[in-house]
C-alpha cells in the first residue's frame, strides 16, 4: 500500500530530528524537542487515519520517536551517570528511515550519545582525581610540592588506576578472545547443520527417487497380473468350449442305444 502524505512527511521530519541528533548542538538548541512534538502529534493522527500502515511500521515508528524523547530528557540530566544510564536504557529503531541509509540513523546517535557520556564520565573522574591530588598539596607547608608520604600516596594512587586500566585491557582482551571462540563455535556449528542438511536433503531425494521406482514397479507388476488373468481366462473360455464342441461331435456320432 502506497504511503499516505501524512506518512511521508513524518519520515522527512524524523529523518531531520535523526540529523540533529545526530549533530553537536548548544544547550540553548530548541528546534529538535520542537521536531518531537510535532512527530508525536503527527504519528497520533496516523495511527487514526483509516489508511494508516502496518503494525510493524507503527511500532518502528514509534519506537524511533520514543527514542528521541528519550535522548532530550537524557540530555537534561545533571550527573553524566544519569545520563550513561538513561542512554543506556534507550532503545533506538531497528530499520533505517530511509533508502539511503545502510544502518539505522538512531543506532548510530545511540552510540555517539553513549560515548559522549563515557567521556564526560572519564573526564570528571580525572578531575575528581586532580582535585584530590591539589587538595593534598593545600595541606602542607609548600604549596607547590608534596611531601614524602604524600607523594607515596600520589604514587600509590596512580598505581591504583593504573592496575585498574590494565584490569580493564585484560578484560577486554579476554571478552574479545571470547567473542572469537564464540564466532568460530558459531561458524563451525553452522558448517555442521549445513552439511547435516545437504545429507538430509540427499537422503530424501533418494527415498522419492525409491519411492518413484517402488510406484513404477508396482504398476508394473499390477498391469502383468492383469495380463495374466486375462490370458487365464481365455484359455479357459477356449477348453469350455472345445468340450461343447466335443459332447455335440460325440452325441451325433454316437447315436442313442435303442
């Protein structure tokens, strides 16, 4: 069913809010939560047309628009944790809004969006870090160097997240040898059925094949039997009446005995 106009202009307007999702914009930006509200109220009025589209089109729809709201009240936070957890919890769309698209504009906004929050998260967590380490040098005598013990615990400190940092690349090193073992599992598996299923598909073109023989022979013994049985029944057709025949020829040659 061809689209309606209502329906083009809501894909041309949510191809533009995926765009400046998409984009770095000033905390003063308005016209994206704007574009929301009107895809809200437009995706209401499609979903009371009578010609309205399929379910599964609605849904992605739907689920495209949620995302967007979701992403400004995302923004609003305060903390960045709030925000990487709300980012965290969005789901974007599963299909591209246009032909032009290879993968879905919303999932690529998703991870600009988890990013942005990931560095935001790492950046106060090294400022938290820089501010504990100018609080210690407040505490003593100069100002501009630390002391032994608290240069023992500067080092100690990085340490820490230094031991941190390599947890973390050995962690990641492992789920990515996981990830591999997993996809040659994956692959090897699939090698497996597929060749379970060329022998299954093999196995019963032999069993039509047998069964297409079996049918064959079958009629064929059927037609013999007939050809039999008709032979059989001539034969006896034929001895009937040469003994007819015969008691007539004997009755005229041999007279009744007076």
């Amino acid at each position: 069913m061809a689209a309606t106009r209502l329906e083009l202009n809501l894909m041309r307007l949510l191809s533009r809010c995926e765009a400046l999702a998409a984009e770095r914009r000033d905390p003063e930006e308005w016209r994206l939560e704007k574009y929301v509200a009107a895809l809200e109220d437009m995706l209401r009025e499609l979903k009371k047309q009578s010609s309205k589209p399929a379910p599964e089109l609605l849904n992605e729809y739907s689920r495209k628009v949620d995302f967007l709201k979701g992403l400004l009240e995302a923004e609003k936070l305060s903390s960045s944790t709030e925000k990487a957890l709300a980012n965290q919890l969005l789901a974007p769309g599963r299909t591209p809004t246009t032909a032009k698209e290879r993968t879905p504009a919303t999932k690529t906004v998703h991870l600009q969006s988890k990013a942005r929050c990931t560095g935001q998260m790492r950046s106060e967590l090294l400022g938290t870090v820089r501010s504990v380490l100018l609080l210690l040098c407040c505490f003593t005598d100069c100002p501009a160097c630390l002391s032994s013990d608290e240069k023992q615990s500067a080092v100690e400190l990085d340490a820490v997240l230094q031991h941190h940092q390599d947890m973390q690349e050995k962690l990641a090193e492992e789920m990515l040898s996981l990830a591999r073992s997993l996809k040659n599992n994956t692959l090897a598996a699939q090698n497996v059925i597929k060749q379970d299923n060329q022998t299954l598909s093999h196995s019963l073109r032999m069993a039509d094949q047998n069964f297409e023989k079996l049918k064959d022979e079958s009629d064929r013994l059927e037609q013999h039997a007939k050809k039999s049985v008709n032979w059989l029944l001539w034969i006896m057709l034929i001895v009937v009446c040469f003994i007819f025949i015969s008691m007539i020829l004997f009755i005229r040659i041999f007279p009744k005995l007076k």
